[in-house]
C-alpha cells in the first residue's frame, strides 16, 4: 500500500546555496524520508563537486534509499546495506583515501524515514530529525528524540559565549565523536545502521504523517512557537512553503539560541 505525498519543501536558508538537507520519497512503495547532514566542521573537501561533505552525504543517501528493501527485509539490515553502498560511493568520490582523512572531515548525518506496511507505519530516525503522525482524530505523536535537540539549545548557549577559535575545536571533536557507530547516525561506516531508532505506529487510512528536519523542528524548539498538535494544524492549514516564510520572518531577529540564524530546513506532509 502506498502513501500520497501532499507537500513538500527544502529551504537552505541562504541564498545561492543547495544547503545540506535533502528529501525524498516513492510514494507507490509506501516510503518517505528526510535527511539532515550535519554542517561542516572542517575546511577540508573530501568530495570536491559537492557544496559540502554534508551535503553529498544527504544527496548520496537520498539518491540510494529510492531502492528501498527487500521484500521481508527488517529496517536495521537494509540500512546496512544503505550505508555499505554509500560507503562505496565515497571510496570512488573522494578526492583522498577516506581513511586519511581527518575524523571531523567523515560526514554525519540525522534523518527520518518511514515505510507504510499495512495499517502500521514504521519510522526508522537517526538524530535529530523528527515525524509528527496523526494517530486518532486530532491527536498528534512526536516521533523523534526530543532530547537532542533540548541538547543542542543548551550547547548552543554555552558555545555562542565562547571564541570563535575554541567554538571551532569544539565542533571538531564533536564531529569526531558522532562518527562512532553506537552514536546511531547516518554515517559512512554501516555498522552505525545496529544503533538506528525504530518505532511502529498503528495509523488508519487518511492519517497525516509530517516528516521534518531539525530546521523545521525549530517551531518547536527551541522557538516554543508550536506544539506538536499546532504544528501539524498550522501546515495543513497554510502549507509547508508559508509556513516556512513564517519560520524565516521569526528569524530575522537574532536570538542566541542557536549556531546558525537560519538553518536548513526540509519537510514532507504525507497521507498513509
């Protein structure tokens, strides 16, 4: 059974850039998804014809997951061979051997993905990308770990009071660190796909399901503009592309909460 997708935007935030979000979706075989690479912590260029290691990361596993799993196949274990293949991609692309690259110039990624399986929908996340899905009447389920981006608010908080310099070494190490497997994110190493979050929702036919980036999550948090229910209402209301002018007029007044003013920001509406 498959999904209808209603909307769908990708604003980077900055004119004249791609940004490093992508979406996509096949909408006859059920799936969906979002994908958030992480900004660059490096001035090295891996891969030489894209914006950034970020970038390609999300266009390369964007592009890889439209062949979707095999037919029984679990979720972990098709991420697996996401990642192998993209992992392969790299190896062929990469301007230097990946393993003489630095650890904070290996790309990561967060993403959310979901695949409609009779009446159940499973989403399958990594990061800080998030799903709202619309479970009975007006009741809406966060599908996400909102942890990280309370996380990400208070780190931001104590890295804007730093020097650009200690800001920039912290980032780094970051980076490195989020390369580990066990961290769960879209990477390329394919044993990261054993630590992907996993969750099944019952949804009936006609349900509302919004898949987003963190960009887009920011309604959320850190901007408490919406809720989870609000948020749902305010893009079937006026759509995703006035919403996201919404968004972005917020931003025109810095508020110190986050690294970036205006991060990219992705999202799908869909129908199950």
């Amino acid at each position: 059974m498959g999904i209808e997708v209603l909307d769908s935007v990708n604003d980077a935030g900055t004119n004249g850039k791609t940004g490093d979000d992508r979406l996509g979706f096949d909408a006859a075989a059920g799936r969906g998804w979002v994908i958030d690479g992480a900004t660059h912590a490096t001035d090295v260029k891996p891969f030489p014809d894209a914006e950034s290691g970020a970038a390609w990361l999300a266009e390369a596993t964007s592009s890889r997951l439209m062949s979707g799993p095999a037919a029984g196949e679990d979720a972990r274990t098709y991420f697996s061979r996401v990642l192998t293949d993209v992992r392969a991609e790299a190896e062929r692309t990469s301007k230097a051997p990946l393993a003489s690259l630095p650890g904070e110039a290996m790309p990561v990624a967060s993403a959310m993905w979901v695949r409609r399986e009779g009446d159940t929908c499973e989403f399958v996340w990594a990061g800080d990308c998030f799903a709202i899905a619309q479970i009975a009447g007006d009741a809406a389920h966060l599908i996400g770990t909102a942890e990280k981006a309370d996380a990400e608010t208070r780190d931001a908080a104590r890295m804007l009071s730093l020097s650009p310099g200690d800001r920039w070494a912290i980032l780094q190490a970051q980076r490195r660190v989020a390369n580990a497997p066990e961290r769960g994110l879209l990477t390329l190493n394919p044993s990261a796909a054993a630590h992907l979050n996993t969750q099944r929702v019952m949804l009936p036919s006609g349900a509302f399901v919004l898949l987003m980036t963190d960009g887009f999550f920011r309604f959320i948090e850190p901007y408490r503009l919406d809720t989870t229910a609000s948020l749902l209402a305010r893009v079937l209301k006026d759509g995703l592309a006035t919403s996201i002018s919404a968004l972005r007029q917020h931003e025109v007044t810095p508020r110190g909460v986050r690294l970036k003013a205006r991060d990219d920001a992705a999202a799908i509406l869909l129908r199950v």
